[in-house]
C-alpha cells in the first residue's frame, strides 16, 4: 500500500469528500496523529485510507474550517450552478419563442 502524506489544500475533489465522510462532524484529540519530519518540525496529521493508498493528511486550523462549512460551501455551488443551468434554460426558451414568432410574421406577410 502506498503511503502519502499530502496538504488537506491539495486534496482532489474526491478525496476532500472522502475526508469530510470520514470525520463527518470534524476529528477529535483521538484521530491526530503526531510525528516528527526528516526537518524534525512536528506535524500534525489525520488518516485518509483509500483502496491502495494510506494519507496522512496534515492538519491545521484552516482543516478544521474546512470540515465545518464544506456542506455550506458545496450548498452555495450547486445553487449558483444551477442558477446558471435555469438561466440558460430561460434564455433557449425566449430566443426560441422569438424565434416562432417571427416565424409567424413571415408566414402572415405571405399571405
């Protein structure tokens, strides 16, 4: 199994969910791991353990944040997302309907 130790900030969109399903309501004093580097400064880390790789994934205040308000923030995407999404829907509709209705002046200055 590889081993890794990675910055939370540099977690890919898959492993940041895998992290927050791990420690739902944030990690406790019993989740830190605590080592020392080759630099011999004291990291502070939690596991991360996927199908053929164990991470060590270093904390820090910022994390902690993190884990917090991930919901609110993955709250905040979707909704702008598809707000957007509705958007351009309502904008196809109007040319669209423009559209026909120029249709049907044509069809009238025929006739």
């Amino acid at each position: 199994m590889l081993r890794k130790l990675i910055d939370y900030k540099k977690l890919d969109h898959q492993l940041a969910a895998l992290l927050i399903e791990t420690y739902p309501d944030g990690y406790g004093d019993d989740d830190i791991i605590t080592f020392q580097n080759a630099s011999g400064e004291y990291v502070q880390a939690v596991e991360l353990i996927t199908n053929d790789t164990f991470y060590l994934v270093k904390i820090s205040k910022s994390l902690a944040n993190f884990i917090a308000t991930f919901d609110d923030t993955i709250e905040r995407e979707l909704e702008a997302s598809s707000s957007r999404i509705l958007e351009e829907v309502e904008s196809a509709d109007m040319e669209f309907e423009q559209g026909q209705e120029n249709d049907n002046e044509e069809e009238t200055d025929l006739e």
